[in-house]
C-alpha cells in the first residue's frame, strides 16, 4: 500500500522508501520535537534518505546516537544517511509538510 504522496517517494538503488514511515520512527526519539525525510541526489544509488529534525529545548543530538536509533527500529536501507538540525521546518497552514522546500534548499548536500 502507498502510505504517502507518490512523488515523495525515495528510491534507493531501486528500493522504495516512504517518507512517512520513516518520519513515524524517527519522531519517536526523546530529543526529536519534529521531523522530515526527504531525498537528495545519489551518483551512485539514485537518491539517499535525508533527515531534517527540530530538536525539544534543552536537548541535543548526534549523528552516532540518531543512526544507532534508526538502525534498531528500521531497516538498513530506510536509515537516513544525513542528518540535519533545522530550527523548523516549511509547511502550509501549518500542517502539511513541504518537502519540496527541504529537496531544494538541501539540494547540494552529499549523502556520504
């Protein structure tokens, strides 16, 4: 079943990874207020996962701790490959989450 909009989808090295279920783990951290995933440009793998987070007040983050996080709740190939410390992130209303914005503005990051 596609539990997100189609064109949010991530496809790594063929693999089909659906913002949303990621997000729905990642939020689940303690340190985590506020999360997206989206994908960026890969040479080798078409695209990589990416995770712009907002952190709770008085909290912090490491890329150790948010991999070793990911590792045991997703599987391998869903594991974020960057990690991202955003004051907050673009929405309508709100609500719905602009991704588009992320892809864009994060755009020349590398996955490695």
């Amino acid at each position: 079943y596609i539990t997100d909009r189609k064109k949010d989808m991530i496809i790594m090295s063929g693999w089909k990874i659906y913002p949303t279920e990621v997000e729905n783990v990642i939020v689940q951290h303690p340190a985590v207020a506020d999360v997206a995933v989206f994908g960026i440009p890969d040479e080798r793998k078409g695209e990589s996962p990416v995770a712009a987070v907002v952190l709770k007040v008085g909290t912090t983050l490491s890329e150790t701790e948010f991999e070793s996080f990911c590792g045991r709740h997703l599987a391998g190939y869903k594991v974020p490959r960057r990690l991202i410390i955003v004051d907050d992130l673009p929405r309508v209303h709100g609500w719905k989450l602009l991704r588009r914005t992320l892809r864009e503005k994060f755009n020349q990051i590398t996955a490695e």
